[in-house]
C-alpha cells in the first residue's frame, strides 16, 4: 500500500513538474558584446554595435513581451509588448536607437550600457524571475575578446 501511495505520489509530482516548466526555459542569452569596435564615440552607429542576443532554443514561438534585461548597474531594457521569437531565432537588443523589427530592438539609450571590463546580463520573465544570466570579467579592450558568448 505504501509503495503504491508513494509511486502515484512520484508519478503526480512529476506530471506537475513537467506541466508546471517555465515556458521561458527556451529563452537563452546568445552572446553580448559589451564593447563595440573602435573608439567610443557615442554616436548611434557605435552605439548600436553594442548589443546583447537572445535565442529561443525551443520548438515553440515565445512571447516575450515584458520580458527584461538588466546590467548590474541598473540600467533596464523591457521587451515591448507582442514581440514574439520564433523557435531557432535570435534577437539583438542594441543599446543605441532604432526601429524595432523582428530581428532587432533598441533600448534607445545616448550611452553604452555594458562596462567594458566586467559587467553581468540578467534576463527575467514577466514575473521577474531570473531566466537567464551572463557575465564577464576580462578587463579587456582587445577586438577579439569584446563579444562574450554565453
């Protein structure tokens, strides 16, 4: 009776778990450059070479309107509404201005956001739980060690 009681037990607890999984679990960083090429000009081109890329590793579309990014500053890029990535593709979150389509956005900052020598990416759900994260700590300026991949 008891083997029987903790089999369904087990059996129910992983029927919640597998139906309660975040549906973000898809939802990856990609790779962050945190410190584009060349000088820092702070004009918009240079700024926008200065991203961070998200990927959907799942098999489904993922909603990810509301859905944050953060430095460790404190600075906070919010996906808008409706923006939806399909399954095997990537987004670009630039730092500078743009228009925002399928593949890229813009958090329309004047400033870099990322420090070029160590800084931490932090990707949260609507509910504000932590995702995903990615760091670096390289104190780097070189060109080939600028982009971070996660």
């Amino acid at each position: 009776m008891h083997v029987r009681r903790f089999l369904t037990t087990l059996l129910l607890t992983m029927l919640i778990l597998a139906v309660a999984a975040p549906v973000s679990a898809a939802i990856r960083f990609d790779k962050l450059r945190y410190d584009a090429p060349g000088k820092d000009t702070r004009n918009n081109a240079q700024l926008n070479k200065e991203f961070v890329v998200l990927t959907n590793t799942g098999d489904e579309p993922r909603h990810l309107g509301g859905w944050r990014v953060r430095d460790r500053t404190g600075f906070v890029y919010k996906i808008p509404p409706g923006f939806r990535l399909k399954p095997g593709r990537i987004v670009r979150i630039h730092t500078g201005k743009g228009t925002n389509d399928g593949n890229d956005l813009y958090w329309n900052r004047g400033w870099y956001v990322w420090n070029n020598d160590t800084d931490r990416a932090t990707l949260k759900n609507p509910a504000r739980k932590v995702v995903d994260r990615c760091a670096y700590n390289d104190g780097s300026t070189r060109e080939n060690t600028t982009t971070r991949h996660c």
